[in-house]
C-alpha cells in the first residue's frame, strides 16, 4: 500500500515547524525574503508554502523548498490576523475554515485560510476560492483558530 500523500505532506509541515522558528528571516538564495508567519499546505500540489512577511509588510507564499537558512528572528510589523479581517467560510464539501487573505506567490494570487478541524494552513488560488467551492458563514470567526 503506498503511503497517503496527505500523511507525507503533514509530516513534512511537522519538520519544516520544528526546523524553523516563526519570526525569523527567511533566507533564499542569499537574500533575506521577510519573517515566517508559518506554513501552509498548497491544496492542489500538497507542497510545503512558507507564508513570509515581506519587508513591504505583504504576505507572500514561498515554496518550502527554497528556503536557503532561518537567519535572525523579527517582529511581525502588520496586523494580518486582525479580528476584522477575518471571516468564517465553508466548504461546500463540509469543513469550516477562517479566511485570513490574500498572499502572493510570485505574481499569483493566493488565499490563505486555516481549518477549525486540525488548525492546518492551506494556500489556494483566489479563483478557485472565490468559484462557489467556499460559502462565507459569518463576517469574522468568533475566535480565530489555534495557530500551530
């Protein structure tokens, strides 16, 4: 039986967290990316996305991959997690998710949303957020999910 690409995919997350402290610099190919908010899971590939704070106070999506070194930890400068910005959606397969917004991978589009279920973050493109597979359930969650 050949093993379950989700269960590879959380374990990797499991290593990248524990390998890499939230608030440090990332460093790609020799130049600083911005600080780590955490990880996602790309939905369609399952492939580990760094979710950094660029020095523009942006969020941008990193493959996991790239990363070269964590190099000095940072404070987090925006307020990306703010109540207001947040709202409850669901899928329209069952499962309840906080939207948190958008972040960049390249010049993609991506929104960043996180599972009431196991507190996992996922990364998908807008168009596919926004094509009737999420139905918005409640302008901002009563409580935003624990971050892992």
């Amino acid at each position: 039986m050949s093993p379950d690409p989700y269960e590879i995919a959380l374990r990797e997350l499991v290593v990248l967290q524990s390998k890499y402290d939230r608030t440090s610099v990332m460093v790609l190919a020799n130049k600083d990316a911005g600080v780590l908010l955490g990880f996602a899971l790309d939905s369609e590939t399952l492939k580990p996305q760094a979710i950094i704070e660029s020095d523009d106070l942006d969020l941008i999506a990193i493959p996991a991959a790239e990363i070269i070194r964590a190099g000095d930890r940072r404070a987090v400068a925006g307020d990306h997690f703010a109540h207001d910005r947040l709202s409850h959606v669901r899928h329209r397969k069952g499962g309840n998710y906080t939207r948190v917004g958008p972040v960049l991978r390249g010049k993609e589009e991506l929104i960043l949303y996180i599972s009431h279920n196991d507190s996992i973050w996922w990364v998908r493109p807008r168009s596919m957020f926004e094509d009737g597979r999420f139905e918005t359930v409640d302008a901002a969650p009563s409580a935003l999910p624990e971050v892992k």
